[in-house]
C-alpha cells in the first residue's frame, strides 16, 4: 500500500501537469490560431485529451490519479477512499492546479498570477458544468467496472469530446477551475464565476454516482481503485490481478 503522503504528491504533480497543459496549450494555440478561436480551442482540447490520459496511466498506479475533487469525493461516499484522506487528495490537487497555472506563465514569460478576465457566467454555463461532470463521473464508474484497462483512454476521450458539446468547455474539475480563474489567457475565468462552476460540477458528480448506485448496486467494489488499480487499501484490483 502507498503511504499518503506519496499518494498526495502523485495528486498534486498530476493535477499540476494537467492544468500546465490546460493553460500553456490555450496560451500557444491561441499565439499560433490567428484569431481562428475554433482552431484554438482544437489544439488545445487535443492537448488536454492527450495528457490526461498520459497522466492518469502514470500516476494511476500510485494514487489512483483523481486529479479532481469531485473524483475523490464521490470515490469517499463509495467507501474507495477513506474520509480522513480525502481532504488531504483536494487539497493536494487544489494546489497541484495552482502550480500549474504558475508553471505556464513562467514558461511563456507571464506574469506569475494574473486574474482572470473572461466571462463564464449565467445558469446555461453552469448547467454545462453539471453535465459535463456527469458525463465524466458516469464514464468512470461505467468503465471501471467493465473495462478498467481502458479507463484512462475513456476519461481522456469524454473529456476531449465535452470540450466540443458543452457551453462551458467542460471544465468538469473544481482544482482546474480554481487554477484557470488565475489566468488570464485562452483558458481562464473570472474568480467570480467559479463558484457556480464547482457548485455545478459537484451536484453533476452526486448525481451520476446516484445513478450508478442504482444501475450497479455493487459499485463500492470497484471504488477502491478508482481510476487505475493501485491497491491504496490493500485490496484486490479491479483486474482480480
């Protein structure tokens, strides 16, 4: 079993990875696109798609690679994750996405913090949110219990598609969405909005897990080892390996 604090770090450089990416390919698209913001948003949606699934298949084995609060937290009311740690993976990932953030701006030379100026606001953005990460929580429990082999690329793949079929980009990560109201580039929004965004993602990832519960009464037995088996309890994986 891998200690806590090794788990924490493994949540904390993912999620730093993966809003480093968010942010520095908003950045680059966004200098290359010449105005073209469809291109933009392509180039950085394939970005992101790219490294999450990278991301989850490297430090999966360690932590599970949630990457996400509301991972954890539905991952905790299925009994996968032990209340007294959770806080500890939010916390991790919250300040994992803020790293991030700082780590684009100093690789395209700008200012470390800069608040966000981008509007993402009104009940249609936050119905986005709420089913963007339904549609996420929902791939999760769906494939993790069908084919766990195949959950990263799952994850990877909705994520990218939710950027092209939700108001809002699909955010889908209070950590990420923390992080991006530090940026004011392509990829951000404004500190005000953000807590509708979490509010929605949070009621999407209830609600999928309410709906799993129903569909596959048995779901606690994959929640262990959600996203990728790594045996943080001691249990068996999701393979049986």
């Amino acid at each position: 079993m891998t200690s806590l604090p090794r788990r924490c770090v493994a949540e904390f450089v993912g999620t730093a990875l993966l809003v480093a990416t968010i942010v520095g390919s908003g950045i680059m698209a966004e200098r290359l696109s010449g105005g073209n913001v469809a291109l933009a948003l392509l180039a950085n949606t394939l970005a992101t798609g790219a490294a999450l699934a990278a991301l989850i298949l490297t430090f999966g084995p360690v932590s599970g690679a949630h990457l996400n609060p509301v991972v954890s937290l539905v991952d905790a009311w299925e009994r996968g994750l032990p209340w007294r740690e959770t806080p500890h993976y939010v916390l991790s990932q919250v300040l994992g996405g803020i790293a991030g953030a700082v780590v684009a701006h100093v690789m395209f030379g700008l200012s470390i913090v800069s608040l966000s100026a981008h509007i993402r606001s009104g009940p249609s953005q936050v119905f986005s949110e709420g089913v963007a990460t339904f549609g996420l929580i929902c791939v999760i429990w769906g494939a993790s219990r069908s084919k766990p082999s195949v959950l990263p690329f799952a994850v990877a793949a909705y994520i990218t598609a939710a950027y092209w079929f939700t108001a809002s980009t699909s955010f889908a990560n209070p950590a990420v969405t923390i992080a991006r109201c530090l940026s004011d580039t392509f990829a951000g929004i404004r500190p005000v909005d953000v807590p509708w965004f979490v509010a929605g993602q949070f009621v999407g990832g209830i609600a999928a897990t309410l709906l799993f519960r129903w569909l596959v009464p048995n779901i606690s037995v994959q929640a262990g080892d959600i996203l990728v088996a790594h045996g943080q309890n001691g249990t068996e994986s999701i393979s049986g390996e």
